[in-house]
C-alpha cells in the first residue's frame, strides 16, 4: 500500500469546498498533490482522459466517466463521486480495473427536496411570471392554486422522496408516493404507497425522485404524460433523461399540463434554443438541487472520507462496490 503522502487526487467537483474551505486544507494536508478541476463545469471524456494518468483517487463531480477515460486511469484506486447518481460512471469498466465506486447517500437529500417543494410553490403561484411583469411595470392579477386540498404524487420514495414528504405534512394535501422497492401501504411522513398507475394518473403536483437505470430512461413520454390530469404539473429535479422532452413540449404547448419545473436536463447545459426555455409556464434551475450550504458540505465530506478511507486501504463507509 502506497503512503498517503505519496498519492495524487483529483477533484473534479465544481463545488467541493465552496462553503467549507477545510475541505481543500484538510486534504491536501493528507495527500502529496491534489489536482483540481478549474473549468468551473464538469468534465467530458476527453477531459478526463488526459487528467487520469497516475491519478490514485477520484472525487468526482458530474462528469462523464466512460470506460475510454477509465482506461487511461493507470493506478486509480478510487471514483469517490461527489453526490448520489453513479449513471455517468461505467461501472462495469471500473469493476474490470478493480477501482472501488463509492457516492454519498442523503447528502443532498434535503437540500433537493427544498428545492422541489420550491418549485411546486413556484408553479402553484405563477411567482416567476409575476416577478417578471411586475419588473416590466405591469400589475396582472395572476390565478393560482393552492397545495391545500390537492394530490402530490412522489415518483421514488427513497431518502429525497421522504423529505419532499416531510416537508409538505403543513400544506394539507393528499400525498401518494411510488417506489419499486416498497410495498403498497401507509408510508412515512402521511404519504401513502400505492402503484404508479395512480400516483401519475392521480397526482395535481407530479415529482420525479427516481434513480436513472435503462428501464426508465425516457420513461416520461407521450403515454405518461397523457395519463397525467389535465392542468396538472410536473417537477424533476432528478435527471434530466427521465423525460422525453420532445413529449413533453407538447404536453405544454397543447395545455394538457399546466406547467413544469426542470432542474435538469437530458443535455446539460441545454441549448439556448430548446423550445422548452422559451414557455413561460416552464420554470428552468441550472442543475442547482445540491447546491446549498449543508449538501455541499456534506457531500465534500462524504466523498473525502470514501476516498481517503481507499487510500489507506481501509473499507469506505458509502461503498457501492
């Protein structure tokens, strides 16, 4: 086992330590040379490719981790990935190499589910169009809706599904949820388990919190979407490939949902020109669901901890394999 001192790191997460300066002290206090990502976005294949070699521990933000770019990772130990998602990462190049895949589970989980309990309101209340005109010297009288009275349907009920949950107990409204892994039930914070039938078909307010796996890509689309309630709204804070956003324009452009709310997208930065940026019943975040004070901390913490823990030789505490 090679001395900590001796090792390289990477960091590629745009914003690892940006709350918490101790995060770069801390580690480059511990390791013998930390390399960091000064692109401000993460990184592409080709990117890392030329970053990996005698690279011996990964944290890793939101790039794209293909086995191209595994393969030139000539000593990698570790992908210590900075958040949840591990759908950028090709697992099965990494497992060939013998590199240890870690994430850092209920991280972010409050911090996105803030958000999308934001954006409910948001769309609820039409706040942006009417920040938007009232800056424009106009004085509309915007209808809204309430939550009270209404059904939210929560697409996975795994630790961000739960506190969306949690967080809407004070608003009075019906909450279904749906999780593969769990069965149909009473399910925690008033929120009842049923199928996903009727969490889409029932839901006023639809949430996505599922993980991306192949059976579900795209799994938003013109079918779905039709089952949905009329003037509904759908919030996705998860990832963007959930959704088939051709679909979903014209579920919009049509009036058949009332409004979304995007935290991400299938591409990542959109395009300036996708049609759905130009709706005003669309409220569009740049992937920012992780991005407060206490995820960011965490999830530095987190990654840190898995990664140096590899380092050492010693089981990471958040190992996926």
């Amino acid at each position: 086992m090679k001395p900590l001192k001796e090792c390289r790191v990477l960091v590629t997460a745009t914003s690892y330590g940006k709350n918490d300066p101790t995060l770069f002290s801390h580690l480059e206090a511990r390791v013998g040379e930390v390399i960091y990502n000064t692109t401000g976005k993460p990184l592409d294949s080709k990117q890392l490719q030329a970053l990996l070699r005698d690279i011996d521990g990964y944290i890793a933000g939101l790039d794209c981790i293909d086995r191209h770019a595994i393969l030139c990772a000539n000593r990698l130990q570790v992908i210590a990935r900075y958040g949840v998602g591990v759908d950028a990462v090709d697992l099965a190049a990494a497992k060939e190499r013998g590199i240890i895949v870690t994430n850092t589970p209920g991280a972010n989980s409050v911090s996105v589910a803030e958000l999308a309990v934001g954006m409910m309101l948001a769309l609820a209340r039409n706040l942006v169009m009417a920040t938007q005109a009232t800056r424009a010297g106009q004085w509309p009288r915007l209808n809204g809706v309430s939550l009270e009275g209404k059904t939210v349907g929560i697409l996975g009920f795994g630790s961000i599904g739960k506190n969306v949950a949690k967080r809407l107990c004070g608003f009075d409204c019906t909450i279904l949820a749906y999780d593969p892994q769990l069965p149909e039930g009473p399910g925690d914070y008033g929120a009842q388990l049923v199928s996903q039938d009727e969490v889409i078909e029932q839901a006023d307010f639809l949430t996505l919190h599922c993980p991306l796996v192949e059976d579900n890509r795209g799994m938003v689309n013109d079918k779905f979407l039709a089952r949905m309630k009329p003037g509904a709204y759908l919030i996705n804070t998860a990832r963007g490939e959930l959704i088939d956003e051709d679909a979903l324009l014209r579920a919009l452009q049509g009036g058949h949902l009332s409004g979304a709310a995007l935290d991400v997208f299938a591409r990542q930065p959109p395009d300036p020109l996708n049609p759905l940026l130009a709706l005003p019943q669309v409220i569009t975040t740049p992937h920012t669901g992780a991005h407060s004070d206490g995820a960011t901390n965490a999830m530095g913490w987190g990654a840190l901890n898995n990664c140096l823990a590899v380092l050492q030789g010693q089981e990471p505490p958040n190992r996926i394999f």
